[in-house]
C-alpha cells in the first residue's frame, strides 16, 4: 500500500482530540459530549460544564450548583430532545406497585378474617 503515516498535527481543529485539548481547553466538537454543547440548552450545558472543568472547590464542582440548575430546568423544557432517565424509573415502580398490589389486598383480606 502506499498510505503513509503523518504525524498529528495537534493544531488541526478536526483531528479527534478527545473531550480535553492538549491546551487544556475543553473541545465542545468531540463526539463523546453527544451533542449537549449544541442544541436549545447547549449555552446552559456549556456553563455547567466549564464550571465542573475548572473547579477548584475540595468537592469538585460544588460551586456550581446554579449553573447545573439552570440546565436541568432548560432541559426540561425540551423532554423529546433531553428524555429524563427517571422516568422509566418510575414507569418500572408503578408497574410493580401494580404487580404488588393484588398479593397485598389478599393478605389484607386474610387478616380481617382471622382476627
């Protein structure tokens, strides 16, 4: 074959550089970010982001509570685009509830009968 191998250029800006640059900055094109730094909340995530990055609190990110508030309360603005994973939480808890609930109701009926 004739494919020759370059060295990286880390100045290219479409090279994959992983979520952080050599230069320290985070790079909002790498695919591992699935497309949160764009979007209706993009601006919100990119904050919330940046401020976990470069937190020095001793429990990291602790200083940014306001900034993952405002994403979360964008992100709910747009269920189809940012599905809440607690919700299929839910759905799972009320199916079993259901499932709970006529075992409950027999051995309800068998206390009354016995006392």
């Amino acid at each position: 074959s004739s494919a020759e191998l370059v060295a990286d250029d880390p100045d290219d800006p479409y090279e994959e550089q992983g979520l952080i640059l050599p230069n320290g900055d985070i790079n909002w094109n790498c695919p591992c970010l699935g497309g949160m730094a764009s979007g209706p909340c993009g601006e919100q995530f990119k904050s919330a982001f940046s401020c976990f990055h470069y937190s020095t609190e001793e429990i990291k990110g602790s200083d940014c509570v306001d900034q993952f508030r405002a994403m979360q309360e964008c992100m709910q603005k747009y269920p189809d685009l940012y599905p809440q994973e607690d919700e299929n939480e839910e759905k799972e808890k009320s199916s079993k509830d259901l499932e709970a609930t006529p075992m409950e109701a027999s051995a309800a009926k068998e206390e009354k009968g016995s006392s």
